[in-house]
C-alpha cells in the first residue's frame, strides 16, 4: 500500500519540500521554492540522498537525505557550507 509523507524546512529564506512516496518502490521528490529540483528512487526502506541546489547567488550546493523506513519516513537537509545536518519537520496535507 503506498503512502504519501510530507517534509519541509525553510533553509536561508528558500523554500525546501519533500514528498516521500512508500511502498514496493519507495518514490522522493524534491521541491526548491515550489520547482522540482530532484527526484530518485528506492529500494527495500534504504536511505537515498538526493543532490539540490539553492538558488543563490552563487548557487549553493546541498542535498536531502531521505530515509524511507522502516516506520515513519525522516528527511534531514545537508547544506555543503554547512557542517550540522538539518531536520526537515513532517508537513500534513
């Protein structure tokens, strides 16, 4: 059965949103500022990390990590320029 899981974090006044897809096939997408900016696929609840980058001036680099399972999906953000990993908090839709 598959099952939609929302995250988001507002990360230098730039909009970051994550749509964890669960089931056989375990489905991230990656919103920057409302545009899709990254997509990837999964197996078996592994953890996928997904490059972005921020529209700055210059573009910064970054990347989420999704991990799918085993219970409850969890996104954290991962700034290059930034050594702490960030929690995205779950979003109900």
């Amino acid at each position: 059965m598959r099952r939609r899981h929302h995250f988001h974090i507002d990360y230098r006044g730039h909009s970051v949103s994550v749509t964890v897809e669960t089931g056989l096939r375990q489905v991230v997408e990656v919103l920057v500022d409302g545009k899709e900016t990254g997509f990837a696929t999964t197996r078996d609840d592994r953890p996928v990390t997904v490059p972005i980058e921020l529209p700055t001036d210059p573009p910064t680099p970054a990347s989420v990590r999704a991990t799918p399972g085993p219970g409850m999906p969890r996104c954290l953000l991962l700034a290059e320029d930034d050594g702490d990993p960030h929690v995205m908090a779950p979003r109900l839709y």
